[in-house]
C-alpha cells in the first residue's frame, strides 16, 4: 500500500505549501479566491479535455462503475433528505453536501492508487468520466441560480466550462480523433496546473480560516459536516463493497477496486465549486480535509482484508 500513502503524501504536501504561503504573506487568505478561479476556470477544463479525449470508451460500462453509482446515488439520496428535510438546507447548501459525501478524489489520487496499488491506470478512467460528465453537469444544474426556464435549465450545464471540456473530449474520443501535438501540449500544460493550483487554494484557505471571523455559515454546520464525513467516509465503501460483491459477484481485483475507488476522498474539486458558487465553503473543506485523514487507515485496511 505504498502507493496510498505516496499519494497522499503528496497531496498533503502541496496543500500545506499552500498553508506556508498565507503563513509567510506571500499571498494573502483573500487571493484563495483567485487561485480557486483560475483553477475552475482554465487549469481543470484543460486537464477534464486532455483526460477524457484519451480515453477507452469500452471501459465505462465496467461493473466496478456499476458499483461507484450505485453507492453515490445511496450516499447522496441520504444526505440530501437529511439536509433538506430534516434540517431546511437550502438546495445549494445541500448540493454541495451530497457532492462532499459522494465525489472522489479519483483525479489525482484515483490515478496513482490505481496503478500502483491495483496496476492498472485504466480502472479508474469510468468513474472518473462518470463524474465529469454525468454527476458534475447535474451538479452545475442545480448550483446554478441563473436558470428561469426550463430550455435554461437545459443549457446551463455548456454554459460551464468543465462541463464544455469534458463534452468536447468526449466527441474526441468517440470519433477516434488526434488534434496535433502542437495543440495538445499547451492544453496539457495547462491541465497539469489544475492539481498544485487547486490545492494550493485549498492549504491558503485553511491558513485563512484560522484568522478569519465566524460567519453565519459556521452556525449550526458542525452536523452536516459529521453526516458527510460519515457518508463519504465508512458508508460509500460499505455500500460499494456490499453490492460488488452480493449483488455483482464480483471477487479478486475486481472488488478490491470497487471497495478502493468508493473509499477514495472528497475531491479538492469539491471546495473549488463551493467557493465558486459562494455556498457552504466550510462544509467543503471541512470534508476535503477529514476524509482525506481518514480514508488513509480505511483504504490500508480494505487493502490488507480484500489485497
């Protein structure tokens, strides 16, 4: 399980850099917002085109991906209940809830834990197409206020630049299409700033809400950050490793990924739309930050038992 821990060691690293930077005053808590912008903005569509315009379409019907909706969609249905029925959340804040107890990390830890600990960087590509494509559109669609109709509603999702991207590599890998080298490396250099920039905003944001004044987002959200730690953290894999392996049989390496992938982190990503959107940004980081320490014991375990 070296890879886990590799993987993590460096996500943790680059967040803390961050951290170091608003310490020292080389930019201030405020520029998180910048960082964050540039990262939704132009380094992950770049990175979100460059992935998907490579990928191996007859993967995304794999039983593990089977697994991975079949626990985001329990996960989610869960939260947004609770939320919105038990506790008023408005349909953003619980958006952004569900999104935190459901979206994986499967970018920049997906893919190192899938090749040095399942030995197959392929395994992962279905969720991780699954989630830019599927649940992140859907996503936009009900964080986005802008919509007044439903041929709106309908188009805001290509409003999105991730979205866009995400689309426009897909047509790339459906028709089998290369653009030159001379295209693809900017767009892949750009993509590989989407991690660090995101991360950094994420280690800037953590410095800056130690100095920050409480805001009436703080009241009362220590509850929806414990149901979407909990969800994400002990109940995804759950559901994940109980429907691979006694509703899909699945056994071997098969299950391992299923269990793994579902054990993966919120996603930083998740931060970067809460910040952009203006809606439960705590909540957000709070999740990044606890399921990223907790899914380290968790996924040695379900290693060290399924491995």
């Amino acid at each position: 399980m070296s890879g886990v821990v590799a993987a993590f060691a460096a996500l943790v690293s680059v967040a803390v850099i961050g951290y170091l930077i608003g310490m020292g005053g080389l930019l201030r808590a405020s520029d998180e917002l910048v960082l964050s912008r540039l990262a939704f903005f132009v380094a992950t569509p770049a990175l979100m085109f460059a992935t998907v315009s490579k990928a191996d379409l007859h993967i995304l019907f794999s039983p593990v991906l089977l697994t991975e909706v079949v626990a985001v969609a329990c996960v989610q249905l869960v939260y947004v209940l609770v939320a919105r029925l038990a506790w008023g959340r408005d349909r953003r804040e619980a958006t952004i809830g569900a999104l935190a107890s459901s979206y994986v990390n499967a970018g920049n830890l997906g893919v190192p834990i899938s090749i040095y600990v399942l030995g197959d960087g392929a395994l992962v590509a279905p969720i991780l197409l699954f989630q830019l494509i599927v649940l992140t559109p859907v996503s936009f669609l009900i964080l986005d206020k802008g919509a007044r109709s439903v041929r709106a509603a309908l188009l805001l999702p290509f409003r999105n630049p991730l979205t866009v991207a995400s689309l426009l590599g897909l047509v790339l890998a459906i028709t089998g299409f290369s653009l030159p080298v001379l295209v693809m490396r900017p767009v892949e250099l750009l993509g590989g700033a989407a991690v660090p920039v995101a991360l950094l905003a994420y280690g800037l944001s953590l410095y800056g809400s130690q100095r920050a004044p409480a805001d009436s987002e703080a009241n009362g959200v220590g509850k929806d950050i414990f149901l979407a730690v909990t969800l994400k953290a002990f109940v995804q894999p759950a559901v994940a490793y109980l429907t691979a392996r006694l509703v899909l049989g699945l056994d071997g390496s098969a299950l391992l990924a299923a269990t793994l992938f579902a054990a993966l982190p919120t996603a930083q990503n998740i931060y970067v739309y809460a910040v952009n959107y203006d809606t439960a940004r705590r909540l957000a980081r709070s999740a990044v930050l606890l399921t990223t320490g907790l899914s380290i014991p968790i996924m040695t375990a379900i290693g060290a038992v399924l491995g």
